[in-house]
C-alpha cells in the first residue's frame, strides 16, 4: 500500500495533461514556492510537485497551513488559454476533483464548502490555494496548491483544530492508499479541466453546487472588508458566491464561509 507517494506512482494511469511530469521533494517550504519556480522557468503544463512535508504550508487569506508528515501535499501547473476572469473557477473545479477523488477511494461521503475546502462530516479534510499569472489579457499559468489530511493522527494538528478538521484516516478508521488517492485525483482533475477547457464551465459549478454544503443555508461571510451574513442561494459564472440579504443580492469574491445553523 502507497503510504507515500513514489516516483512511477502516476505510470500507466493516462492522463494526457495532469501529472505527466511528477516531482516528489521530501520537505518543501511549500510546494506552491517551488511549482511557482518552475512555471517561472517556463516547464510543460501539467507538472505536479509533490512534497512529504511542508515547513511553510500557505493557507488561504494568509495563514498557514499545517503539514505534518502523513499528509498530501501537491501543486500543480496549468497554462489555459483563456481570460483571466476564468481563473477563479479553477480551484472550485480543483476542490470538486478532490471531494470526488476522496469519495471513490474511500466510499465515503464529502461535501464542499466555498470556496473550496472538502468536508466530511462537517469537518475539513483539504484545502486549496490557487495562485495565478496573468500576461496581456490571458492567463501566463494558474498554480493549483492542494492540501490533504491523509494518514497523520489528528493529534498532530493544533489542538484549536480539532473540532473542526478532520484526517482521513480517522474519518474511514484505517490507513489510506495515497498512491490511489493521487491517482485518482489526477484522472478527476484531467477531466475537469478538459472539460474547463472546452467552455464547459457551466455544467462543472452546477456538479459544484450539487455536492455543496454551503449552498441554501444561512451563512456568515468574512470578506477583507467586511462581514455579511445572509442565504447562500448559488454561484455566477465565475464561481463567486450569490447571497441574499433582506431581499437584495450581494456577489462575494473572496472570503471565509461559515455555515450557521438554525436557519
Ligand atoms: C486553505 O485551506 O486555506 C488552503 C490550503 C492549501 C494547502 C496546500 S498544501 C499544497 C500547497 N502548498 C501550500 O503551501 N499550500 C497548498
């Protein structure tokens, strides 16, 4: 059983784009830094970094992301064609990819909460943090980071996460394949973005919203500027998050979820 991931690990699983390059670091900054420097030097897109552990794991909003050994820690390098404005419905795709990818390996159960984190239960088993690069009017490269709670004991998380996170292994009771769970993450993710690629975008945020945890209820919402609090109703076309407030509808960008109860 792949408890890490090995270098022949993505052999064999055809994929024309997504993973057809895999590089495997024992202990990164972040996996994200080092994606960033090779899409800089121009490699193929497709390219997955992978590391064992991350000592300086970037979070959303600016804070980190624990990256204890165990875990699942990939960035991937994409170059779509298209306008900058598309870019913000990639790591949405990304985190419908690893919410389904989880479901397959482990026939258990996942739902997403906006933007893009993975629940089980309720709790957060994966994070994602897109970056991207814009040149001229298209898009230069999008960086996919990729976060996992696998196979590490929840007691290798800060106590203040306990309640709200969770690790795979302790969601399904037994140590996770990882080798499988990249392998079909990858053929998840090709298909998404295939479909991206071909202006399917539509389609791919309603499957979004068809496993969404977010959608429908009553939420709070933390913007850098602000806090909201309102009906989650849908997302626009570029994955942005629609909220009712007393009748009148408000578009959220960028922004900290939290779903209430009692709505
Ligand atoms: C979040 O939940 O706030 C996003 C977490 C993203 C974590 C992944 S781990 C691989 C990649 N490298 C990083 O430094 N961050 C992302």
């Amino acid at each position: 059983m792949g408890d890490v991931i090995s270098e022949g690990c993505l052999r064999g699983v055809g994929t024309g784009i997504i993973g057809r390059h895999l590089e495997i670091i024992d202990n990164v900054t972040s996996t994200n830094d080092i994606a960033r420097e090779r899409a800089k030097a121009g490699c193929r897109e497709g390219l997955i970094i992978v590391a064992r552990s991350q000592s300086d794991g970037k979070g959303r909003m600016g804070r980190n992301f624990h990256s204890p050994e165990g875990g699942l820690y990939l960035s991937i390098v994409l170059r779509p064609d298209a306008p900058p404005y598309l870019a913000s419905t990639l790591p949405l795709l990304a985190g419908l990819a690893v919410s389904k990818s989880i479901s397959t390996t482990l026939m258990l159960k996942t739902s997403l909460k906006w933007p893009n984190d993975v629940l089980i239960d309720g709790r957060k088993v994966s994070g994602i943090l897109a970056e991207s690069s814009i040149k001229g009017d298209r898009l230069e490269y999008v960086i996919i980071g990729i976060g996992i709670n696998v196979n590490f004991p929840m007691t290798d998380l800060p106590q203040e996460l306990w309640e709200c996170a969770w690790t795979l292994r302790d969601a399904s009771g037994s140590m996770v394949d990882m080798e499988e769970l990249l392998r079909n993450l990858v053929c998840f993710l090709e298909n998404l973005y295939n479909r991206f690629m071909e202006g399917d975008v539509g389609p791919i945020l309603e499957e979004w919203s068809d496993r969404s945890e977010t959608l429908g209820r009553l939420v709070r919402v933390r913007t850098p500027s602000s806090e909201l609090e309102g009906t989650a109703l849908g997302l626009d076309q570029t994955g942005a998050l629609l909220i009712s407030i007393d009748g009148l509808l408000h578009r959220i960008d960028s922004g900290d979820v939290e779903h209430l109860f009692g709505q």
